[in-house]
C-alpha cells in the first residue's frame, strides 16, 4: 500500500510539473498508435519505488547489510543502468546500436554477480544465455509498450508468478527479494491508475527498459532457476516462464514472423502488433487491454500452479506451459493474418 501511494503520488506530481519529457515522436504517424502525445514519465516512479523499498529494508534490517549481497548489487547496478538507458532514450533518441550494448552490459552485469540462468550447468554456456534472455525481455517489453496498460499490466502479473514462486521456494520466508517484489508490484498498480485507457501518461522507455531488467531477473531468480531447489530437470523451469510470459512472448514472435516475411527488420517500430490487429478485428484500446488483462491473469494461474507442482516433486506438468503457449500464439497469430490495418 505505501509503495503505490508512493507511486501514485510520484506519478501525479510529475503529470503536473512536466509535459514534455517522452515526447519525442509525436508526428510519427508510422510508429506511434496514439494521436495524442503525453508525457513518458511513468518509468520514473517504478525506479524510485524500487529504491525507496531497497532504502527502507536496509533500515528496519539493520543487521542485514544487503549491501554487500553479490546478487543484490548486481540488480542495483543493472536497474540504474537499464534505467539510465530508457531515461536517455526518452530525452534524447539515442541510436538503437547504443541502446543493444546498454542491454548486452545489463546482462553481463548480472552474469558476474551470480545471477545467471541455470540451464546448460556450464559457466560460459549459461552466461550466454542469460544475456541473450535479459537482451530480449527488454526489447520485447519495449515493443509491447504500443497501447495503453498492456506492458504494465503484462509485466503486473509475470511478477506476481516470480512472488509466488520466490515465497514457495523460501517456505514463504518475506525476505528481501519478496519485499522488493511487493513493492514494485504497488508501484505498477500506482502507474496504471494514470495509464489504462484513455491514459494521460506512458512508462517510457525509462519504463520499459527498466521492467524489463526488473523482471527478467526475478523471471530468472524464481521461474527459470525454481528448479534448481528441488533438484529437477532445468528445463522445467524454462516452461514455466515461458507460460508466465506468454502474452509478451506471442506478440514478440508474432511481430518477427510477420515482418520478416515482409523482408523487414523487426526492431523498426509498426502498427503491426497482436494488439493493432485485434483493434482492426473491431475491438477498441480499452477491450483490447482487457483481452491482454485476461491472458496475463490466466498465464500467472498457470505458472503458479506448476510452481506447486514442482514443489510436490513433480515436472511433467510443466509441459502444460508450452502447450499453453502455443496455444495463445496461434490464436492472435492468426487474428494478425485474418484481419489486416484498413486502407
């Protein structure tokens, strides 16, 4: 509750004393699904509500010095630079190569403080991967961020799944990561009560640049490594993140097939989005945001429910998780096929 006041408030002071930061491509018709330009502030209430939790902990646990955790720095540091990035972008307009090598060192910064992927059980190996998996999350949560509410409200519920899966690793010990997780959760409500549709402000790439570090850590910390705890086969837990990140996986596939068929780059910005096409179906922002509001709640349902399973001892469930992907891609992979931008 005191984290989404907080944001709240950040949010509603920063509505008030700026209006310009964020609007950078306002004449873009090509790019930018909005007609209206408002200010992209929004990823800066996330950040700061992070820090704030981060402040408040070390406080009320005085002899629990986070300071010197590895992994923890190793967030801290990813966040402000993954932060920084986005903040830049959203002054700035900073070339796309600058951007890559900001998320590739966000990666690495994280492989260095004992926060990789356990996958392959290789050093080398399971750095490469983490990498190439923080690369993407933050680059596919920047290009969901096309319609109000969507990639907050995805990223809302993919950290719910990394909560419950972090409280049945620990034997639901509130331990700093839980703490961090509650309070960037409030921080994401707090932003969406100015960003669901009709939104007076977005998240930036402050924003998403920084919630896609935030939660492809604790992705990798409760979903990809949960069964490392129970002394499983890894890729469990790779299913199960993938169900959890189903409705920004869908899109992200989506967007590359389509565009490559076209003979396009994907990472050049569109109108070509899961979410464009089921407006062209005859769905407006708001119904649209609902749909996405219904995939994330069920793609959390899902995760959390094999996370029980992997706490029983049991994986082959998590095969649920790909068919539950596929299943969703293909639905509004077709959707983009069946129903195209009018003339």
């Amino acid at each position: 509750m005191v984290a989404f006041a907080l944001s709240w408030l950040i949010n509603k002071l920063l509505l008030r004393f700026s209006r310009s930061l964020g609007i950078r491509n306002k004449n873009d018709v090509v790019v930018r699904w909005s007609n209206e330009s408002k200010p992209s502030l929004g990823g800066i209430s996330m950040f700061l509500t992070f820090i704030f939790a981060v402040l408040i902990y070390a406080i009320i646990n005085p002899g629990n010095t986070i300071f010197n955790n590895l992994e923890f720095i190793g967030l801290l540091l990813a966040s402000l630079l993954a932060f920084g990035i986005g903040l830049a972008d959203d002054a700035y307009n900073t070339k796309p190569l600058l951007k890559l090598l900001g998320q590739i060192a966000c990666g690495l910064i994280l492989t260095f403080s004992n926060n990789s992927i356990s996958f392959f059980h290789n050093d080398i190996a399971d750095a490469v991967l983490t990498v190439v998996w923080i690369v993407a999350i933050m680059n596919s949560l920047n290009m969901l961020d096309n319609m109000d509410g969507i990639t907050a409200t995805v990223s809302l519920f993919i950290l719910l799944a990394c909560m419950v899966s972090v409280l049945v690793i620990t034997n639901f010990e509130f331990n700093l990561w839980v703490i961090i997780l509650v309070a960037e959760i409030g921080a994401i409500i707090g932003f969406l009560t100015y960003n669901v549709n009709p939104a007076k402000m977005f998240m930036g790439d402050a924003g998403s640049q920084f919630l896609g570090l935030f939660v492809g850590f604790f992705a990798i910390k409760g979903l990809w490594n949960a069964p490392v705890a129970y002394e499983l086969p890894s890729w469990s837990g790779m299913l199960i993140a993938l169900a959890a990140f189903t409705p920004a996986a869908a899109d992200t596939l989506t967007v590359v097939i389509n565009r490559l068929k076209r003979g396009q780059s994907p990472m050049v910005g569109g109108k070509d989005h899961t979410t464009h096409h089921l407006v062209y179906k005859g769905l407006n922002d708001f119904q649209v945001w609902l749909r996405f509001l219904f995939i994330s709640i069920l793609s959390f349902l899902i995760s959390s429910i094999l996370v029980f399973y992997l706490d029983g001892g049991s994986y082959f469930p998590t095969l649920i998780g790909a068919t539950y992907f596929i299943v969703v891609f293909i639905l509004l992979y077709r959707n983009t096929i069946k129903f195209q931008p009018p003339e």
